[in-house]
C-alpha cells in the first residue's frame, strides 16, 4: 500500500478543535465561483482513479460536488488514494471549470469541480455493509433498518424526510393562518377506544396500575372545545398495539384536528384548502375542489369498498332485475332471500383462458364466495356455464346493465349479503381492470360520508362502533338507535386518496345524553361507561359547543407525497412488521430489579 491514512491522525485533538470548517456547501458551488478558494466538507460518495488523477464525489446534504486530485498535489494526491467510501472528510481547493466535454448536464454542480490542494480526514468509515449511491433500492430492508443510519444518507430518503418536514412547516402555516391552537395532549394516559388494543406502561409510583399510551387524542380533544378553545390542531404522535398488518406501524403520526359550531361541510371545506395548498407547495399540481363526496353505501355498491380507487374507472352492476322474475332459480332464490346479484364488468376479459377464469373463481371462494359465474362475450355470443339457463332476452338484459360487448367479460357473484358480495367484487375490480393512466387521473380524491354508525361483531355478539363510540348519529335517524341500530348512519367522513384512506372524522355526540345511549347500543354499561369515560362525561356536562373535527394520517400522506412504497420509506426510524426497531434493538427484556419496582413478574413466553 502507498501512504495509507493513519485514523489515529484524525483523533488528534485538534480535529476536533480546529478542523477546518466549510466555507461553502457542496451542492451549492455554480460557476460564477471559478477562481475561488473554498473549503467544502462532507462525506466521500465514490472514488475514481482514471489515469492518475483521483476524482471524488463528495456529498453533503445539498448534493454532490466532484474533487480533482491531481498527481502534482504530491503528498495529498497520495494520502487521497487511500480514502474510502463514506470517510467524511474537509477539502480545500479552488473552483475550476470542467474541461471541455466532460460536464454533468444532470447535476447543478456538473459544469465545475474542485481541484483540491489539500484534505482533512475528519472520520474514517468501517467497511460499509450496502452501498449508499442511488440504485440501491434491492438491498434488503432489515439490513437497511440496522443501519439506518446509513440508509438515511441515501438521496432518496433525505428528499423523503425533507419533503415531510416541508409537509409539517405548511402544516402549522396553514392551521395557524386558520385560527387553530397547537395543543399538546399527554402520552401517558387512559384508554380511548380507537378499536385497537392499547400499549400499556406500568406505573412505577400506582404500582398495579398502567397508562396507555393514546390511540387517539379523541377525548382530550374533544375536552379542548368544551374548554373554549375552539379550534385546535396537533401533529402528534398515536399509538396502536395491532398485528402488524401489511403497511402499517406501532407508532404513527396524525394531524389531529377539532373545531367546535361546525357541520360537516365545515371540516371538509378546511381540509380540501389543506390538500390544494400541500399539493401546490410541495408537488405543485393543482387539485380541483371540492372533492367528490360518496355515501358509504353508493361506495359500496358502485365500487366494492368504503376506500374506492377512482383511478379504475370500472363499476360494479346490480344484476338484480335480470334475476328476480328470471330463469335461473338459485340467483332468484337469493334475491328472494335477501341477498343480491352483483357483478364485474371486466373490459377485454373474453381473452382470459378457462385456467384464468377457475383461478379467478377460487380468488372469490377463498374471499366467502359460494361460486363466480364468469360469463364472456366472443363473436356476439354470450358463453359462459350459466348462460344456457337464461333466455335471449334475460341475455340482452343482462349485457345492457354491465354495459359489456364484445371482447369483454363478466363476473357474477350471489350473495346472502350485500357487504360481502360488495367486498369481493371490490377486491376482484382492482386485481382485474385496467387502471386510467391519464395525467389528470393521477390524484383521485374523494370524501366518503355517512357511514354506518355500527357494525354487528359476530365473534363478540354484539354491535361496534364503526368510527368510535363519540361520533354522531345523523340526527333524524337518534330513533333508530334503540329499534334498529344497524340502519342508522353516522356524521362521519373518510378522506380518501388514489385508493387508500388517509384520514377521517365525525362530528360529535355533545349531549351526554345521546352519547349514554350510544354506549347502551355498544353494550357498554352505565358503570362501565364512568368508569371509563366518566371524566369526560362529566364535560360534556358543563355546556359542550357542538363540535367535530377529524385526523389525517401524516405518513401515508407523505408516502402519496414521495411516491414512496410504503409508509417506512417516509419515517425515519420505523419498526418491522414484528414491531422491532433493528437499529436500537427494541423491544428488550429489562433487568429483574426494574420489574421488582413496577411489581411485575413476567412468565416464560409460550411457543
Ligand atoms: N380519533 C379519530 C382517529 O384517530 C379521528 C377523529 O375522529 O377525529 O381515527
């Protein structure tokens, strides 16, 4: 080896005390500075050796900027071919022009370089275990999450990061502008039903007892309007003890949001201005408002789901008045049961093979379906195993409902129930038609509105709040409650976007009264009830404002707002799907001594 860096060099004190600090960032250096001296600091990107002269990217958060070492520099060209990937380091050198026909046309920093005359190794870096340039997006992810360290100097992740904290600065902006008060509420408190199990902390003082950590601010929330406050907001941090499910996270960050003398009309108009000022600012693209607003049931039955993706254009069809009077005695015995019909217009699906169609058909069993009809239409022929049971004009009846022609197909569920036979078809309508990838189909948002306000649980035999137990029956329907819960809706609303909700609220129950009946319906006792909730009943007693409010799921909105694959590429520090964080090394056992204060004894973990 040449002369090679002795890192014991860069722990002399005066590295720490007088190590030569930059003058300039490294992506900001244009060529109106040739000529300059400039000290830059940052961490060395990649090296090239080509011909003698050493090249090194040389990266700070502003980007990257090329070093020139050239042989004549002696000693520092030498010492410069021992650098390594991620040695952060301090150059100095003079800004040059690139010579003729080497610029970067893809970097701001393309048209000059550094030729250095000498360097500082500030620290070096062990042996990486990934690489940190761009295109490295296959390593494996919990490599990427022990050393997210690392993984955060990538391009990709800072711009992500950035880009959230762009989202919290208009965020507080735009809530501020609005009249709202940023309040903190606890993190060590009790327990909101947000329908998901708490995470517990033992106190140590009230040995036995527990907080939980919030699911929600909800209650405290809601205590801010009786309080006067009027409008508040909080970008705060909500936990859920859940299994981890696809794309979601233990810990995850909410904008929280409550106003008091509001409608519905109200929240949505301020979050509408919300998204059309955080998608001008960040992606500027202007979003067209109000958004499209749905009733839970039109959802369902138009799309197969309270989340609908209005980027696919298909919607399902009732396929009840072909049905009813019709043939076919086992889909007229379901409507005559009080199920339905509903079917899946699939665009070109006469091309898909019979393989194709039993595959599909066993999608739809393993979902709850008793069987799929899949019918197709080729050469002007309606074929299918169901279509000699139907006459020719039950056929016609039936193509000119699911609007289907030649070249397509149709998938054809009955259903005892209607949630049910919505739910497949609406999972089978995103696997099997086409997506619309038009420009301006790019941002589909829409509001879905009047949910119901319970569902039945039938594991624990008993109705659920569909929201949570706070939010308000719309008002002529308070009869209902106790005849027949199941029919009665909610003032409550769902954002959704592209497909995914991010966020959702309601407005309130604000008389203690209404909401000591929606307990009764949840089946929750009257003592149950105070001594859970008594508190907070109790403030609803001392002249409530009525209110509503609603939250907005910050890291799937800065995933939409990234173009990231999943939440973790928008958080810097999240936790596997076994809610772990590799990097700490979370959760852990603790020492016996720290559980003899909090009175706790923990049992072997079972297999
Ligand atoms: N607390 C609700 C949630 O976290 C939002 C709301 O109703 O404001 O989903």
């Amino acid at each position: 080896m040449g002369s090679t860096i002795d890192t014991n060099e860069s722990l002399r004190p005066e590295f720490f005390n007088e190590y030569w600090q930059r003058s300039h960032l490294c992506g900001s250096i244009r060529e109106d500075m040739i000529g300059k001296e400039i000290c830059v600091n940052g961490w060395v990107r990649r090296r090239r050796d080509l011909g003698g002269i050493i090249f090194i990217e040389l990266w700070d958060y502003t980007g990257p900027v090329q070093i020139v070492f050239n042989p004549e520099a002696g000693a520092v060209h030498d010492r410069a071919g021992d650098l390594r990937s991620e040695y952060c380091i301090s150059a100095r050198g003079r800004v040059t022009k690139r010579p003729e026909g080497t610029d970067n046309f893809s970097l701001a920093t393309g048209f000059i370089e550094i030729v250095a005359s000498d360097f500082l190794l500030l620290s070096p870096s062990n042996p990486l275990p990934f690489e940190i340039g761009e295109g490295t997006d296959k390593v494996d992810e919990n490599l990427r999450l022990t050393y997210r360290y690392l993984d955060l100097r990538r391009e990709r992740m800072q711009n992500n990061l950035r880009t959230r904290g762009k989202l919290y600065s208009f965020t507080r902006n735009y809530f501020d502008a609005n009249s709202f008060v940023e309040i903190e509420t606890p993190v060590l408190t009790k327990a909101t039903p947000e329908g998901a199990r708490d995470y517990l902390v033992p106190s140590r003082v009230n040995a036995g007892e527990f907080y939980a950590l919030p699911q929600s601010p909800q209650l405290f929330k809601q205590i801010l309007m009786v309080s006067g406050f009027d409008r508040y907001y909080q970008i705060v941090k909500c936990f859920r003890d859940e299994d981890l499910r696809a794309d979601r996270q233990p810990e995850f960050t909410q904008i929280d949001i409550e106003m008091s003398y509001v409608v519905e009309d109200d929240v949505m108009r301020l979050i509408e201005g919300y998204m059309k000022g955080l998608f001008k600012v960040i992606l500027d693209v202007d979003l067209e408002t109000p958004f499209f607003r749905m009733d839970y049931w039109d959802a369902m039955d138009t799309y197969g789901s309270d989340k609908p993706d209005l980027r696919f254009p298909t919607k399902l069809v009732n396929l009840a008045p072909v049905f009813e009077n019709g043939s076919f005695e086992p889909f007229r015995k379901t409507l005559e049961g009080g199920g339905v019909v509903r079917a899946l217009p699939v665009a070109g699906g006469a091309a898909l093979s019979r393989k194709e169609l039993t595959d599909i058909e066993e999608r739809a069993k393993k979902m709850g379906a008793a069987g799929l009809a899949a019918f197709q239409i080729k050469d002007g022929e309606l074929k299918g195993p169901l279509a000699k049971f139907m006459n020719t004009d039950e056929q016609a009846k039936l193509k000119e409902i699911a609007g289907i022609n030649d070249g397509d197909a149709l998938f054809v569920l009955a259903h005892p129930s209607r949630l049910k036979a919505c739910n497949i078809l609406g999972t089978l309508r995103l696997e099997l038609c086409k997506r619309d990838e038009s420009p301006d189909n790019r941002w589909r948002f829409l509001w879905v509105v009047r949910f119901p306000l319970f569902e039945w649980d039938e594991e624990e035999k008993r109705w659920g709040a569909v929201h949570h137990p706070f939010t308000s029956p719309v008002l002529e329907q308070l009869p209902q409650m106790e005849t027949n819960p199941g029919s009665v809706a909610a003032r409550a609303y769902d954002i959704v976007l592209n497909g995914s909700e991010i966020g959702g609220g309601s407005i309130r129950i604000h008389d203690p009264q209404v909401q000591a009946k929606a307990f009764a319906c949840l089946g929750i006792k009257p003592e149950e009830a105070r001594e859970r909730f008594g508190f907070f009943l109790d403030a609803l007693s001392y002249g409530t404002p009525p209110h509503g409010g609603l939250a907005i799921g910050v890291d799937r909105l800065a995933m939409f707002l990234c173009d990231g694959q999943s939440i973790r590429d928008v958080m810097a520090f999240p936790k596997t799907q076994k809610a772990q964080c590799l990097l700490a090394g979370a959760p852990s056992a603790v020492e016996d001594k720290r559980l003899d204060e909090l009175k706790i004894k923990c049992v072997p973990a079972e297999d």
